[in-house]
C-alpha cells in the first residue's frame, strides 16, 4: 500500500474514533505518517487529561493497527508538532 492510499485509511479511521472524543470534548488530527508511525494531535478537552495516554495506545492506536496495513504505532505530537 502506497503512502497516499494509507494515509487515507488512517483519517478514515480517526474519523471513525473522533464522535467519542468530541463527546467528552476532545478531538484528534492527523499530522503526518512516516516510517510506519502515525502522529496525531490532540485538541480541546484530550490536553492534558489524565485518560489521553490510555486513549491513544488502547483505542486509536490499537484501532490503527488493526484496520490499517503497515502502521506499527502511533506518537502524540505537541503544537510544535515535536513528538512527546
């Protein structure tokens, strides 16, 4: 799978996850794939919250490697875009 083709499937993906953020407030957005590594971004109530280190590894990053060919993780970036 080209680059093109996935990073379409991983937005359809998030977008499959983001009603459930937006209704606690939070949300996701895709800022890049490289080397097989997703990073996203997080925004509105996700900052800061206790729960997002959960919610990144257990529902968008599990979510990701199972629906997506060749993603092997997924890293949260800052608004330097800086992987944490």
């Amino acid at each position: 799978m080209n680059d093109e083709k996935t990073i379409k499937l991983v937005k359809q993906t998030i977008r499959k996850l983001r009603p459930y953020l937006n209704a606690d407030g939070g949300d996701i957005e895709f800022v890049k794939l490289q080397d097989g590594l997703v990073y996203v971004k997080l925004l509105g109530a996700c900052i800061g919250c206790a729960s997002s280190d959960d919610t990144i590894t257990n529902s968008v990053e599990a979510l990701l490697l199972e629906e997506v060919p060749g993603v092997i993780g997924v890293e949260v970036v800052e608004d330097d875009y800086e992987a944490r």
